[in-house]
C-alpha cells in the first residue's frame, strides 16, 4: 500500500537513541503544556496543594537529571552506531520478527475489538470503556460460511443483537462490529455511571436508585445536601439513543412545600441541566463540591 | 477537587516516566516490542528450546494471517506496537497484596487512508477484590488530512481519554467518506455534463450545472460529522446560483426554500435519490 512510506517516516523501527529522547522530550513537553495551563485559576486545597508543590519539585529536579543524561549520551551516540541486526542470526531475527506480530495482535485490543481464529471461524471480543475506565469484554464467536452465523455470544439480551445483526452482519461485518461496539459501550457507560452514583455518592440518594437492566431509564430521589433538612428532588433519566451515554430526557422535580419559590426553581432547572450535559457522578461531584461546608467523609 | 487531583495524577504520571528515562540503560533505545527482551529469555518463555527455522517460518505464517485477518476484520491495520511497564507497587501496597502497575503503550496504524499514532498510558491497581484498569494519559497524532473535521474530534478523544470511541467514530467516519467518493463518482459517471467535482471526488462538494441554462448552478455540501459523544452523521445541504435576472423572476421564492425543501426531500427519499433528482431535474430540461 502507499502508506508503507509515509509510515516509515515515523522513525519506529528506525528506532536509535536520538529519536527516542527526542520522543521523550516531545512527550515531557507536552505533559509540561498540560499541567501549566490550569495553573493559577485554581486556589488547591491545602492538603493537596503542598503535595502538588512536593511532587512539582521532584518532577523537576527529574527533569534536570533526565537533560543531563541526554547530554551525555548525545555525545557518546557516535561510539554506539554500528548496526546490531548484522551480528544477528536468521533465527534471531525470525524470533525477532514473530514477537513483535504477537505484541500486534493483542495491541487489536486497545482499538476496542480484537480476535482470535478459532476451527470454525473467529471469536470476536468486544472491550468496553467509559472515560478512560477500562471496563466489561464481551464475545461473539462467528462461524465463517455462507451465510455468517452467531455460534455463541454472551452479549447480554437487552441488547438488540438480533436487529443488529439482520440489518448488518451478511452485507457489513465491520459495520455489524462497530455498531455492537457502540451499544455495548454506551451499555457500559450508562452503567458505570449509576453504579459510581450508588457506591460513591449513596449520602446524596433519599432511597435507592431505580434503574432497568439496560440502565437507559434511571430514577432517583435525592438531596443537595446530604444528610440536610431540605426538601428532595426527585429526577428521571431517560436515554432515548441506546447508543448513547447522555440521557435525552430529563425531568427533575421538587418536591418541597415552597414548590413555587424561584430560587427553588432555578436549582431544579440548573440540575436539569447538569444532568442533560454531564456524567451522571460528575454532577453529584460538584454538588459535593458546592457543599464544601459539608462533612467530607460522607464524599469520599 | 477534580482539577487539583488531575494535576497529582499528571505530576505522578511524569514523574514515573522520568524516573523510568534515569533508571533506563542508555545504549539500545525503545525498540519493537519484544525486541528488548533477552534472546534466552524469549525461548525460555516460548517453547523453552532451539526450534527449527522451519517451525519458526510455519508459526511466522500463522500469525501473519491471523494478522492480515484482524484487520480485514476490523478496517484497522496496527503496523507498529512497543508497550513499557513500571511497577509502582509500594512496600507499604505490597503488605495489603495490592498491585499497581503502570503500563506504557505506543501504536502505529492507518484506518483507509488515514495514519494515526497513538501514545497511552494504562494504570492497573489490583486488591484482594477487583482489578481496576484506567487510561491515565492519551495522546493521539493524526498525518495532516484533507478532513478538517478530525481534529477537532481528536482532542475530545483525548480529553475523555477514549481510546474505544477513537477507534469507533475514525472507523465510522471513513466508511461515510468512503460513501460519498463512491456516490459522487458515481454521479459524475451517469451525468458527466452536468456533475461537477472541481474539488475532486473525495471533497465534501459537488455541484451540479444545467445543461441547458448557463449560470444555473446547484452545490450539494456533503459534510460528515462527529458529534459529542463520538457518533459520525452527515449533514448535507444545498446552496443555489441563479442569475440575479432570474432571481427577480422568481415569485414563488424557489431558490430561497430551496435549501429547506432539500432537508425535507432527504428525510423522505435517502440521499442518492434525493441527489439522483436534483441532478435530473437540472439535466433533463435540455432534452425538452
């Protein structure tokens, strides 16, 4: 293919010290633009802050140590040139060479779907995640012939696998696999988010969460300030796209006796809102936050 | 706290992999994977003894079949793949079994055309109970492409460090530019006369001329999406020229709902139909 050269250009096999703190520097760099930026906005707790000024100093006393390191091999590169793969033995290099298509292959996994052949055909897993948690695998063992066929599954029944794979798997496989992919993550992620609102936020809930096995409808009642005297709201998440891990109708209601006040309303509006735009713990996280008065050991 | 505690994170993150480049001996550099693997310490693992160049070539085989599998499979291709590790166990940890590892990956490929370059990072802590695996750090780089709307997309990629969506909505994305090529060209075949790509078929344009009245033109812009949470849809619309002598002729405001009836005509027909009669309503006046 003609992507052979523009591949190679990455330098990857080409591989030689330079490059490699070259890379390093790129990447240090990179992770230095990331931390400078929210600098500075935020006053840090003080726990945490001086920790962040302990690890800054380490960091860069780090750094230095690392610079002084490229230096010294800056001017040592020259000795190390000669070319290594000439000392090696037909054989080393074919060990070489099949480790490194056994490291490709299970590299299929961090793109969310990967394989193994197997007698009849191939078993697909499907990897799931939700903001970088890496989270449940799920398989599809397919038998090659004509036509494709589903031998086994364990993708969980509430997901319309058999509408799926009518409407894909004979024309599209990759489609077929894609689409399963989005289901299956949007499931995940729907359910990753109401089980960190159980476990981690339970002092907020007045009552137990209500959710259906495919987590796309939640209902919930719950408390700004847990353990507080105020009135509860009560919210219903509905997540119409199953695709989805946003809900795409959210109703909160308040279910106070001054039902009518504006300042009432307008938080049960801004809720709404937070709940329409935001991971479900993510809203109940600033709402921790903004009880920063509250006892800190109902949050963590 | 969020932002604060992203910092601790990203500081320990750094922090690790410097102290990683101190402790590294200097000479052979970060290689293919397993490259850096002893050579003894390769046959130990594997079949724990010399094997003929025949297996060797035979197994060599297997894999490159099943690889060429996968990614037929997926419309993927890895071409290059190096991953690190660095326990960050603590003997404090290590007295309440618990394990913390940090692995660091790197991945090269190409989905169609375009090329990508993936550097993540991957924090597994494992207790008594549960292991927890989360991508830490994501950094993607793209070749520069003539799709504009990726980049974009990549940074939110990054940001949610979703490494699964990245895959999913670059594969969904390929595949609708894949089919706009394929619908425009196939336009510009059955109405060479009136189907214009000046911007080439994989452009997100195609304007349509009548045959019969110069100055009468009709653009079709084909844009594909990537929405919020990763999902690829197109959206198209429609722009008209006209003589402004024509313009003033026209009564029942046809070009100015022109973009609005086009909106209403996808939703009923589909897109290839939808441009299938816009091409021939401009065409076929040169017949009568």
């Amino acid at each position: 293919m003609e992507l052979a050269n523009t591949l190679s250009t990455h330098g990857e096999s080409k591989g030689g010290v330079l490059a490699h703190l070259e890379r390093l520097e790129i990447h240090m760099n990179r992770s230095r633009k990331k931390l400078e930026e929210p600098q500075g906005a935020q006053a840090v707790g003080s726990a945490l802050g001086t920790k962040i000024q302990k690890l800054r100093r380490l960091r860069d006393k780090l750094r230095a140590e690392v610079k002084q390191r490229q230096a010294g091999v800056k001017a040592s590169t020259a000795n190390v040139e000669p070319d290594q793969t000439l000392d090696m033995s037909e054989q080393e290099v074919l060990e070489r060479k099949r480790e490194n298509l056994k490291a490709i292959l299970q590299a299929y996994r961090f793109t969310g779907l990967s394989g193994k052949l197997t007698s009849r055909g191939v078993c697909v897993c499907i990897n799931t995640a939700f903001e970088g948690n890496l989270l449940d695998s799920y398989f599809v063992d397919l038998v090659i012939q004509k036509p494709l066929r589903i031998h086994h599954h364990s993708i969980p029944i509430f997901i319309p696998l058999e509408e799926i794979s009518a409407k894909y798997l004979q024309t599209n496989i990759q489609h077929f696999l894609f689409s399963l992919c989005e289901y299956l993550n949007a499931y995940s992620g729907r359910k990753y988010q109401a089980d960190r609102l159980q476990s981690d936020f339970a002092a907020f809930l007045a009552g137990p969460l209500q959710r259906n096995a495919l987590c796309n409808l939640l209902s919930f009642t719950y408390k700004v300030e847990p353990g507080g005297q105020s009135f509860p709201f009560c919210a219903r998440l509905l997540y119409k796209d199953l695709t989805l891990t946003l809900p795409t109708d959210v109703t909160v209601t308040y279910q106070g006796m001054e039902a009518l006040s504006t300042s009432w309303e307008e938080q049960r509006a801004s809720h709404a809102n937070l709940f329409r735009t935001k991971p479900l713990h993510q809203v109940f996280t600033s709402f921790a936050r903004k009880g920063e008065t509250l006892d800190m050991s109902l949050v963590s | 706290m969020d932002a604060g505690l992203a910092e601790v994170r990203a500081l320990e993150a750094e922090i690790a992999a410097l102290r990683r480049a101190c402790e590294e001996p200097p000479a052979p550099a970060e290689d293919a994977a397993g490259g850096q693997k002893s050579f003894q310490e390769v046959y130990q693992s594997d079949s724990g003894g010399w094997e003929s160049s025949e297996d060797l070539r035979s197994h060599l085989g297997h894999l490159e079949s099943e690889l060429l599998f996968l990614s037929a499979l997926t419309g993927i291709n890895i071409r290059n793949y190096s991953k690190k590790t660095e326990d960050l166990t603590s003997t404090e940890m290590t007295e309440k079994s618990i394990k913390k590892v940090l692995q660091r990956h790197r991945l090269s490929g190409n989905c169609h055309t375009i090329t990508f370059q993936l550097e993540f990072q991957i924090l597994e802590i494992q207790n008594k109970e549960s292991l927890s695996s989360v991508i830490t750090d994501l950094n993607i780089i793209m070749e520069p492409t003539e799709y504009s709307e990726l980049s974009e997309f990549v940074s939110r990629a990054e940001e949610k460090r979703d490494l699964f969506m990245f895959f999913r909505s670059l594969h969904f994305f390929v595949e609708w530019c894949e089919y706009r090529k394929r619908t425009f060209q196939h336009f510009k075949e059955k109405y060479p006369e009136a189907v214009h790509l000046t911007e080439g078929a994989s452009s997100s344009c195609m304007g349509v001329r009548s045959t019969s009245q110069p100055g009468f033109e009709l653009v079709i812009v084909w844009r594909i999406q990537i929405g919020e949470e990763g999902k690829v849809l197109p959206k198209l619309d429609l722009l008209t020229q006209v003589p402004l002598g024509a313009l003033e002729l026209d009564k029942n405001r046809v070009t100015e709902t022109a973009p609005l009836s086009f909106r209403t005509l996808l939703g009923v027909l589909g897109i290839e139909a939808t441009l299938e009669s816009l091409i021939k309503l401009l065409s076929t006046e040169a017949n009568d």
